[in-house]
C-alpha cells in the first residue's frame, strides 16, 4: 500500500468498505447482547457515513460492540479500521486475526489483513490471508492486485505472472497501467525482451504521465532495446513531470546525466 492525500483517501476507502457490512449489522434485530451489539454496530456505521467520517466515535461503538457480543466478527473488523486509521497497526491485526478465526470465510477479514500486511512489509504472512480472500471473492480487483504484487515480492514469477495476467483481463484494470508494467518486471527478468516490451509500451499507453511507468520504459528503450533517441526523450519526460516531487531529485538528476550521456556518444550529432 503514504502521507498526506493518500492517508485520506485510506480513510474512504476503509470507511466504504466497512459500511458495506452495514447490511449485516442492521437487517436483524436479535434478543439478548446479540441484539444490542448490532444496533451499536449500527450506530458505528452511522458514525462513517457521510463526508465526514467519524473514526473516534467508531472506533468506541466497536469497542462496545466487541463487548456485548465477543464472536461478532464484524465488529472486530471495524475496530480493526479504526486502529489502523489512528496508526495502531499491531492492534489492528490482532482484531482481524481474531475476525478471521471465528469467520475464515468472510472477505472483508481476510482481505484487510492481508493488505496492512502487505502494506507493511510482511510479504510471508499477507499471502495466507491474500489467497483466501481470493477463494471467497476471485473476481474482487484489489485483493488479485494485492496477491499478485506479494507473488513478485516473493519471487514466485509463476504464480505473479498468472495473476497480473489475470488482472488485466479485469474490467476495473483494463484500461490502468499496473499490471502491464508488472508483467514488463517480470518478462524482463525471465529475459523476455520482445514481451517485455510490449507490456510496457502497454502501460504507457494507458498512463504518459505516470512517473513509474515513464521511467521504466526509458530504461527498457536504454539499456535493453539499445533505442537512445527514444530513452532521451522519455528520460526528458520524466525530468518534466516530477518536478513536483522533490523526493525524486536523485532520480531525476540520474535521468539528467543519462541524457547527456546519450546526446553526446558517437552517431548522435
């Protein structure tokens, strides 16, 4: 899986997510703490609707809700949310570990904990979690993005290159550049040029302006298909459209000498 916008758009999407099991929590109206765990988590939802949702008073409904009814998964799902929303990730993924223990087969569980940890560098324990979301939901987008991205992060190109391949057939991924410029990594690993060079042209037609995608299809044009007129122009590109990133300076001055280099070798005056 940032500061700044992407954290609120985190936000959104946690709140979007966890609203959807809202349906759940408020269709049926049990005796007993049952009962009471589903109007409070009734209530939680309430508080995440809306534009501006509220993850402090979400946050304390789940805590009750977990307390009137401790086998209530989608209560620790949503407290979950509200931990990982405040930062507090170790305690966000003891609540879905413990979500996923009394509902294996409920998605939401199983797909979050995968993310946060993949989103936090655990590679080994997100692909469990990331294969069952995908046996429950095969055709959800995002949890095939994410197993995809963690078979790559392992070095299991097989098993990456089905997914990313399938992933691209997606209609939500068709016409974005993930998958194909992730196809382009993993033909060019396994020395498969003439496809490589495919998957990235591929994704640079789907997104010019993508920094990540510019780059790697200037050193693809660089280094591999020995095109310096088409690096130089893509290397130019990319020195253009970071400028708004400072934290792509060095990359940008590397991009920078790359252009001179080419421009002044033999041939090209």
């Amino acid at each position: 899986m940032k500061p700044g916008t992407t954290e609120k758009r985190k936000g959104i999407v946690l709140a979007t997510a966890i609203c959807a099991l809202a349906i759940f929590a408020s269709s049926c109206d049990f005796a007993g703490g049952e009962g009471d765990a589903r109007k409070t988590l009734s209530e939680a939802f309430d508080a995440l609707s809306g534009k501006n949702a509220d993850w402090k008073k979400a946050k304390s409904l789940a805590e009750k809700a977990a307390r009137q009814d401790p086998e209530d998964h989608r209560a620790k799902i949503l407290l979950a949310a509200a931990y990982e929303q405040g930062g507090q990730i170790s305690q966000a993924v003891d609540e879905l570990k413990k979500a996923v223990k009394i509902a294996p087969n409920d998605f939401t569980a199983q797909y979050t904990l995968g993310r946060i940890y993949f989103e936090n560098g655990k590679f080994d324990d997100c692909l469990a979690p990331l294969v069952s979301a995908c046996r429950i939901d095969p055709g959800n987008g995002a949890a095939v993005f994410y197993l995809a991205c963690t078979y790559q992060k392992l070095r299991q190109n097989k098993n990456a290159y089905n997914k990313f391949h399938e992933l691209a057939g997606m209609p939500e991924f068709k016409k974005r550049p993930e998958p194909f410029n992730e196809l382009g990594m993993i033909y060019l690993q396994n020395k498969d040029l003439k496809n490589a060079s495919l998957a990235f042209i591929a994704a640079y037609i789907r997104a010019k302006e993508n920094h990540k995608v510019v780059w790697n299809l200037a050193v693809f044009y660089d280094i591999y298909a020995r095109n310096p007129a088409s690096a130089v122009g893509l290397y130019e590109k990319y020195q253009q459209i970071t400028l708004v990133n400072p934290e792509l300076a060095a990359k940008r001055e590397i991009a920078r000498k790359r252009v001179q280099t080419l421009k002044a070798a033999p041939g090209r005056r």
